[in-house]
C-alpha cells in the first residue's frame, strides 16, 4: 500500500467514501499531520492509498477546493490553503455562565451556526418535571451545529420555556441574545459533563469518525427569580475543548 511522507491516517466509517476522505484530509490539517501550505498526495496516489475510485477522490478534493479548505496550483499539484479552517482547542470555562457566540467572540473567532430543526410544541414528561410546568405548557425548541471560523465544533439540542420567546424565529445568531431582549436571559446554571463517543449522525455532522471521543455538558439554567428557563445538551468535540474550572477553598 502506498505511504506518503505525510501520513493521513486510517479512512474512518460512516457516509459516503468522498465525505469520509473529506473528515480524514480535515482531520490530517487539524492534528498538523498536514500543515499550511502542505502539498497533498496526488489523487492517483489517495486512490491506491484508501481503495478509492478516482472519481471519489477528486469530487472530495473539489469539494475542498471550493470550499477554500484546499487550493490547487498549475502544473504542481493541490495544498492545504492558507485560510484553511483548523479546529484549534478552545478552554471553556464551567465557571462562567456564557453562550457559544460569547465564548468563539472572547478567543477572535468567528461563531456561526447551522440549523438542523426548530419549532414549538409542548414540554414532555421529563421536561416538566425540569422546569416544574404543568403539562401541555409550552416551549420552543432549537437544534444546531455550532461552528468556529466555519469548522464544525459542536452540536447543540435546547428546549426554553414558551413564555421566555414570543416564537422560534425570534432567534438569530444567538440564543442568549434573544433572550437577553426579551429579558429572560439565565443568570446561573447547574452543569453536567461526561464523556461520550460520536455516533455516526454525530460524526457526519461534525465531520469526525465514528467512535471520536466527545464531550457532552448538559445545562440547566434559571432566571434571577428562580424559574428555569432553558435546559441545552451540546456534544462537543473532544478534540477542539478544555475544561476549565477554578477552585478554592
């Protein structure tokens, strides 16, 4: 079997052969397996490397391309671009109550968002019991991939109570922002964190492995009058997140 001078790694499971080429090549530039301006082996070369059909490669590579992740150059082949988006690790801090945006913001990254579903219903048992509502109360629903500087860093699944939004599309870029306006904003949280494997819907999202280790926080979060007004679990990748505490006695 072929072998660069850069090894990429092992082809992971889960989706299609071109996007699971794409995870590897991200993930080679991420580990620094790959660095800025580094050459990639040639399709020929990938193809004999990973049993891929040239077709394959070269549809994950323009892909790539287009998305400004990998450059070509006439006559000398295709490299890591120089604005390539890496994942580089973000310290998140369990002592400070703060949205994603805030947290990307406060290290100069650029936080971005993509919506996967959102709508209003009507809490379920378990989120009653939550946010001590009475059955058939409403509440809105969010879930989405959050993104630093357009690379994927984390999956977010939140339920806020229905008198804290007028609607679902109230909310932008932030979810902290539209309820700072409407001023239910939390003041104070109780946070979980364990550590879980990425399933495949997981992976594909966040354009990992299946299997990749991660992170999952699960957060309840009040008003100053006591109430609870948001409950969020995010999935973050074990590899872009610290976490940081401080502690005294």
């Amino acid at each position: 079997m072929y072998r660069s001078s850069t090894d990429l790694g092992q082809l992971g499971e889960g989706g299609p052969l071109y996007v699971r080429l794409q995870r590897l090549i991200r993930a080679a530039v991420n580990d620094n397996r790959l660095v800025i301006g580094a050459a990639l082996p040639s399709e020929r070369d990938l193809s004999e490397a990973y049993n891929l059909s040239r077709v394959t490669v070269r549809r994950a590579i323009d892909e790539l391309v287009d998305d400004g992740f990998l450059s070509r150059r006439r006559g000398s082949g295709t490299f890591v671009s120089d604005t390539a988006p890496r994942t580089e690790r973000v310290e998140k801090s369990f002592s400070t109550l703060s949205s994603f945006s805030e947290d990307m913001k406060a290290r100069d990254r650029i936080p971005g968002s993509r919506w996967l579903t959102r709508g209003s219903g009507f809490v379920t048992p378990e989120e009653a019991l939550s946010f001590g509502l009475s059955p058939g109360s409403p509440v809105h629903r969010f879930r989405r991939l959050r993104l630093a500087d357009g690379a994927p860093m984390a999956i977010e699944i939140s339920t806020i109570t229905g008198f804290a939004l007028p609607s679902v599309e109230a909310v932008g870029a932030s979810l902290y922002d539209a309820l700072s306006v409407t001023r239910c904003r939390p003041v104070r949280a109780l946070q979980r964190l364990r550590a879980e494997t990425a399933g495949e819907e997981r992976a594909k999202l966040l354009e990992v492995d299946a299997g990749h280790a991660g992170l999952l926080i699960e957060r309840r979060a009040f008003l100053a009058d006591g109430r609870p007004v948001e409950l969020t679990r995010s999935f973050y990748r074990g590899d872009a997140y610290d976490m940081v505490a401080e502690l005294g006695v």
